[in-house]
C-alpha cells in the first residue's frame, strides 16, 4: 500500500498555494518598501536622506530621555565589579550626590 508522494517541488508548491495571503515574503516586504520609496522621490523626498533624518531624531530623543542621574546610576552598576572594593561604589555616589538640589542628590 505504497501511496507515492508527489516530487518535492510539487509539494514545495502546494504548501505555498495553501500559505498564499496568509504570509507575508521578504519579497512582498521589499516591493512595498521600494514603492515607497519611489513615492517618495516622485514628492522631491530623498529616501536615503529621510531615513538619516529620522535615525538622528531617535538618537537625539533617546539621549535626551536619560538623565544625568540615571546615566551615573548605570556607569557605577556597570563598572562596580571591576572596582577594587564597594567602597568606591560609595565614594561614587556619594561625591556625585554630595550638594542637595544637584541632579544626583536622589542617589544617595
């Protein structure tokens, strides 16, 4: 009762007939993504151009989302193992927090 399968290129096809509008290709991806960008350049828009612009944007919103106290905080946790004792992640927060009003007066 051998049933023969169908050539490996048949059931390739199938399965992807079956999948057909249900999945999203790279290609698919890709043809979008170029017919923006000719929409772009037929409104005098460089693609390349908006992309960098857009990329600086998120650099400068990111660095300005952290703040002085939070960058310390993250400085001494990364490089705290490295230090010869956790006396010097003391003095750390401490010389950094020493005055009131100062940005890093919550840290200690």
């Amino acid at each position: 009762m051998d049933v023969p399968l169908p050539a490996p290129r048949q059931r390739a096809s199938d399965a992807l007939g079956r999948l057909r509008g249900r999945v999203r290709s790279p290609t698919h991806d890709a043809r979008d993504k170029a017919q923006a960008a000719r929409q772009q350049l037929a409104n005098d828009i460089d693609p390349i151009d908006q992309r960098a612009a857009e990329r600086q944007a998120q650099a400068v919103q990111q660095a300005h989302a952290t703040t002085f106290s939070e960058a310390a905080k993250a400085y001494i946790e990364a490089n705290e193992s490295g230090w010869r004792s956790d006396k010097r992640a003391t003095q750390w927060r401490n010389s950094l927090g020493q005055r009131k009003g100062t940005p890093m007066s919550d840290m200690t």
